[in-house]
C-alpha cells in the first residue's frame, strides 16, 4: 500500500471526514498539521497547486480534499491508487 499523507488545520470539518474515511478503510495515513505554519502552508501550495485544506497525498500524487478523495471512494478507484 502507497503511503498517505493528509495536510490538515484545526476545526476543519472536511479534515475529519477526509481522515474517517481513510480510518474506516483502515487505511493509515501521516496527518501533519499546518494550523498557524505559513511555510508549510506555502509547501502544500506548491505540491498541490491548492491552497486548501484537507490535501491528501497518495504516495507523491495530490488527490485534492476530502470531496475527491471520497469521489474516489465512491467510484472505486481510490483501491486502484492506494495499491503498490
């Protein structure tokens, strides 16, 4: 399984969903906080070209926010990326 990464602030509703769906699959992520981190901030900008949170790296590919992510899901795809 590829390694996720979801950038996220405090009190971000989309965060919570983003990482209980992650969880429900049992699918285990690094969640690195960037509440008050202009630097970090700047970072996920330049990976992603978003300047939103949550932004959700499956291995080094940005899937966007928790609505892409749960699109994935939905459709059945987000399997297929999470697989080696």
């Amino acid at each position: 399984m590829k390694t996720v990464t979801v950038y996220t602030t405090l009190f971000c509703p989309y965060c919570t969903a983003a990482k209980s769906l992650l969880t429900k699959k049992g699918v285990p992520f690094e969640e690195i906080d960037a509440t008050g981190n202009p630097d970090l901030r700047q970072d996920i900008m330049e990976r992603s070209g978003q300047h939103t949170v949550p932004q959700i790296f499956i291995g080094e590919q940005s899937v966007g926010g928790f609505s892409e992510l749960n699109e994935l899901e939905m459709c059945g795809e987000l399997d297929e990326l999470l697989a080696d």
